[in-house]
C-alpha cells in the first residue's frame, strides 16, 4: 500500500542516485586524462601478454628475455607506423608550402 513514507524515501533515493550519478561522473572528468593511460596500458597489456606466453611456453624464453623481446616487438610496430606515416605528412607539407594561400584566400573573400 501506497502512502506518504513510501512515496518520500522513493523520492530521497531517486536523488541520493542522481547525486552519487553526479559525483561520479564530475571525478571521471576530473580523471580522464589519467583514465586514457590506464586503458592504454591494459589494452597493451592484453595484446602483450600472448606474446610474452609465446616467447615462454614456445620457444623456451626465460621471463626477462621474453619482457625484453615484447617490449621490442612494440617499439618495432610504434617505429614502423612513425616511418610509414612520415613520408606522407612530408609531402603533404611540401604540397601546402607550393600553394598560393594568400591568393587563395583573396579569391575565396
């Protein structure tokens, strides 16, 4: 049965959630930048932690090595995407350099 107590600790529990909700929310803001470096390093730790079993289990790795050989396979990969991209965003440098922007820019006005 309805009556007013029932009613009042409904509504003082439906703001105690958005309060709490509200707080929550304003320290993951507070915390974001903090939160992206945590799930990056899971997210590596995740796609690591194969190659490290690999270098263990398979080919008789001990624990350091097998660190050391993962931790170069990344710096391989992050090295690779910096080579492959370097190229590109030279070029497309030298492309905005050769155009005439200040006449661009009058002929747009």
């Amino acid at each position: 049965m309805l009556n007013s107590k029932t009613i009042a600790t409904g509504i003082l529990r439906a703001i105690g959630v958005l309060v709490l909700a509200t707080i929550s929310l304003y320290f993951l803001d507070l915390f974001q930048s903090i939160l992206i470096y945590l799930v990056v390093a899971l997210i590596l730790t995740l796609i690591g932690n194969p190659i490290l079993d690999f270098f263990k289990n398979r080919l008789k790795f001990k624990h350091t090595l097998a660190t050391i050989a993962t931790l170069l396979i990344f710096i391989l990969c992050i090295a690779g995407f910096v080579m492959m991209f370097t190229p590109l965003i030279s070029s497309q440098g030298e492309n905005l350099s050769l155009q005439k922007t200040a006449e661009i820019e009058k002929n747009i006005t």
